[in-house]
C-alpha cells in the first residue's frame, strides 16, 4: 500500500490554456473522488467514480472540466481555457466500497496546486 | 448530507489533552463520523472514524454520546506537530456515493 498519489504536484499555466492531473488510487481502491479546495476552505466534492463509471457530478463542474478512469485503476481530471477562479488545490481520494453499514474511509493524495496566470 | 458545526480555533500548550467538539445535530442512523487533519498544503490525513460510544487508535480517540448529535475529538498529549486543521465530517456508507462535505474545520495552534 503505497497510498495516492498524484501529479504533477503544482502545475503554473496561463489563462486559456489546457491542463490536466493524474491520479494514482490505492491499489485495491474500486472508489475515486475528485474535490477542490481554495485557501481557507475546506475541499469540495467535485465527481467521483465507482470502477470505471462516473456516478455523480457536482454542480461546481462547469463544463469546461471533465474526468476519466478509462480501466478502473487511475484516474485524469482535465481543465480546459483555464480561469483565473480555477486556481486551487486539486484533491484525489480512494475508498473501497462494501455493503450497507460498511465503513468507507476516503485516503487523500497530497493534491496537486494549479495556479493560473 | 449532516451538517456540522465546530470551533473555528484552539489554541493549546505543548503536552496538554486536546479536545475538539463537533456538532451534527440532524446525523441520520446510518451517518458516521469522521475525523481528518490536514496541514498546509497536504491532502488530508484520516485520524478515527465512529459510530456510537467511544473509538481510540494510537493517535486519537473519537467519544460519541448516545444522542449521537455531537462528537469529541481527543488528541493526548499534543506536540507541535500536531498544529493542523481538523476537520469532522458525518456521511453515509453503504451501495450510493460518500462524498464528503467539509467545513472551514478548526484550526489547532500548539503553542511551546
């Protein structure tokens, strides 16, 4: 077990250009969370995946993002014409799914800081 | 999801019990709750999760009343490392997603 991970770890681009960040759940990991957090907030949900589907979006994911987990294993959330308001630490988490009354417990990844120009 | 509400911050000395209580008046049967830590500029770090009564681990224990509305954190014997963010958060397992929902947290200062 070699917990989450993700790249790049910071990543600097200009306004309108197109980014994207990698993540890396625990192995046996079947759940994958995407959130976003800004200084002084707590992270928000922003889509997370069951296996290779994606199952829920938030509100707060505007089209210009999207995200994919093309075999299950890891994960690419991408940002297209960045904004200025995109910047942000993004956040990956894993969790293994069980039955009704089993304790899911999300592992975070130590995230990866956009700042755009 | 519960709300949660918690103090936004603490201080405490070096070697001192630190407890932080959390607020969930309207948790459902199924919610559990859980506690992360996060410093700056990291992911948040999983420290205890609970159900009902008391739960304890090597670096923390989570005391739950019956009521369940509430929960407290206890950190034994704090250091300054442990100057962090924390955060409690109620959710449902089971079948459907468990998207967190995180709140501004309490921001612990350990002071020497």
């Amino acid at each position: 077990d070699t917990g989450v991970s993700q790249d790049p770890r910071h990543k600097i681009t200009k306004r309108g250009q197109n980014v994207t960040f990698r993540c890396d759940p625990i192995s046996e990991h079947n759940r994958l969370y995407w959130y976003r957090q800004t200084l002084g907030q707590g992270p928000e949900f922003l889509t997370y995946f069951q296996n290779e589907a994606q199952l829920e979006k938030s509100r707060l994911l505007s089209d210009r993002f999207s995200a994919e987990r093309p075999k299950g294993s890891f994960s690419t959330l991408e940002i297209q014409r960045t904004e200025q308001g995109d910047s942000a630490m993004y956040l990956c988490a894993s969790s293994r799914s069980g039955g009704q009354g089993f304790q899911e417990t999300q592992y975070f990844g130590p995230g990866t800081r956009l700042l755009v120009l | 999801l519960a709300k949660t509400t918690q103090p936004i911050s603490m201080d405490s000395y070096e070697g001192q019990e630190v407890n932080i209580t959390c607020s969930h008046n309207n948790i459902a049967t199924n919610d559990y709750i859980t506690w992360y830590q996060q410093f700056p500029s990291q992911g948040p770090r999983f420290i205890i999760q609970g159900y009902k009564t008391k739960v304890t681990n090597e670096v923390a224990s989570l005391f739950i009343p019956a009521d369940r509305k509430s929960s407290t954190l206890s950190l034994p014997r704090v250091s300054l490392s442990d100057t962090a963010v924390y955060y409690c958060l109620v959710g449902v397992s089971g079948a459907g997603s468990y998207q967190l929902t995180f709140g501004k947290g309490t921001k612990l200062s350990v002071i020497p």
